[in-house]
C-alpha cells in the first residue's frame, strides 16, 4: 500500500467515524427535545394537581373549628 492509498483509508475511516457520530449526536438530540416536551408537561400536571390541592385544602377548612374526638365507650 502506498502512502497515497493510507492517507485516503484513513481520511474515509475518519469520514464513516464522523457520520456515525453526527447520526448518534442527531438521536440524542430528538430524544433530548421529547424529554423536555415530557418534563413540560408533567411541570404543567404538577401546577394543576398543586391548585386542585390547594383549593381542597380551602374549602375543606370550614370555619377553623375543630371537631372534638368521638367519645370511647
């Protein structure tokens, strides 16, 4: 093999190594942007569960008045 014939093995070695790193680069950056839709949402799941509690929370207050524990017979 002449030096011209190992220069180009390794410059398309070189090549092939650079698309299989774009293509794996390219995978995890789809898979990066579903995550984050992901996470959005359950942000968004988190924030209405947190207002659902909190008005819960309101309306089961009643007055403050504690009740007194049953008698024990």
């Amino acid at each position: 093999m002449t030096d011209f014939d190992t220069l180009n093995a390794r410059i398309d070695a070189l090549e092939i190594s650079r698309a299989h790193q774009d293509r794996a680069i390219e995978d995890l950056s789809e898979a990066l942007a579903g995550q984050w839709k992901e996470i959005e949402a359950l942000h968004r799941q988190v924030a209405r569960l947190t207002e659902q509690l909190a008005e819960a929370a309101a309306a089961g207050a009643g007055g403050g008045e504690v009740e007194p524990p049953p008698p024990h017979y």
